[in-house]
C-alpha cells in the first residue's frame, strides 16, 4: 500500500530528489507554495516543505493548516531555522538532500506522533531548557537509583554521553545502559522528553538522535 505525501517545493531539483521516495512506498503530489497545503488541510496527510517557503512574521502568506505533519527540509540547516519551523508548526526538520531512505524513516516516525531534529538542535534545545526552566520537586526521580539520577540531570541539561561518563567516572557504556532503564522507568522515549519530564514540563517532544 502506498502512502500519500505531499512534496512542496520550487525547486525542480530538489523535487526530483524528493521524488524518490515513490521507489520506497509512498504517492507522492507536489506544490510549489505555501498556499498549495490548504486543499491538503483536512487529509491527515504528510509533507516534506522546502525551508525556503518558511512564512516570516511579517510575510503576507497564509498560515500552515493546522493537523498537517509538515517536515521542513533545508538546503542549509540551521538550529534557529529549524526553532523557527517547528513554532511555524512543522513536525520535523532536515537537511533536503538526505538520502530517500532517511527521508522515508524520518516521516514513518513523524506518523507515529513524534517530532524529528537533528542531533544539533536537540542538544541546544535541552541546554535551553536547562538555564531557562528550574528543576521542580523530585517527584520525576522516585524510582530511580541515585545515579541513574545523576545521569538523567546530565542528559537534562544537554549534555553527551561522553561527558557523562567522564563527569561520572563510568563507560560511556554504562552511561548508555543507565539512560535505557531511565527511559523505561520514566516512560520518555528520547532525550528532550525526559529533559521536559525533569523540568516539570509535560507534553510531547521532538526526537532525533538515539540513547
């Protein structure tokens, strides 16, 4: 069964590329504007947006529908575009010439709920939440050993593998096992949801790179 896709760009390059995800299962329809996504308003269905079509605060363009799972694809990625499209809305956001079969995981991943960044902005976006957000009570951390509590901290507040395992004095293998039973005690499935779940924030969050 194929799986419909929306495709809005202007570039016929880009397109092309885009297109090759019909070779992995989906239908793919295109659109040139921003204006092209309202007919596609009520359908549930997926988009991949070229960045360049991002609406700015003062451009005179309709808004993005809401109930769309839009994924921006930039040419040149950057964390405050890619802040910019999911306020915009979006689900997710990418670089537009990553290979199909990444594109085709990243919106099979998007249609079960989740958001999709890069490792990048995902590690800016938790710094973020750690200056800007005060951790609450400890209620988050009940069935939690005391250092799978140190390590949720760390990961709360943006910080890698490696130098948790550095901070700690442990493997990054360890590291890695810890934030596993975390996760599972916790139910979060990525970092930026247990960051949320520690500052006392709860609601859905992005994904984008593994434990």
């Amino acid at each position: 069964m194929t799986l419909p896709v929306l495709l809005l760009t202007a570039d016929a390059s880009l397109y092309r590329h885009w297109s090759g995800l019909t070779d992995v299962g989906w239908a793919p329809a295109h659109g040139t504007r921003l204006a092209d996504l309202a007919p596609w308003g009520r359908r549930g269905v997926l988009v991949v947006m070229d960045a360049r079509l991002l609406p700015t605060a003062d451009a005179s363009v309709p808004p993005i529908p809401a109930g769309l799972q839009i994924v921006v694809a930039s040419t040149h990625p950057g964390d405050p575009e890619g802040q910019r499209a999911l306020v915009a809305g979006a689900v997710g956001y990418v670089h537009a010439y990553m290979p199909v079969q990444g594109l085709d995981r990243v919106l099979r991943h998007v249609m079960g709920g989740e958001i999709w960044v890069g490792k990048s902005m995902l590690t800016r976006m938790l710094s973020q939440i750690g200056q800007a957000v005060p951790e609450p009570d400890q209620d988050w951390a009940r069935d939690l050993t005391v250092r799978e509590r140190d390590v949720a901290r760390y990961v709360a507040q943006g910080h890698s593998n490696q130098s948790i395992a550095d901070s700690l004095g442990i493997t990054e293998r360890t590291v890695r096992a810890h934030i596993s039973a975390i996760f599972e005690k916790m139910g979060v499935t990525d970092r930026l949801m247990l960051a949320l779940r520690v500052h006392g924030i709860d609601q859905h969050a992005p994904r984008g790179v593994d434990v």
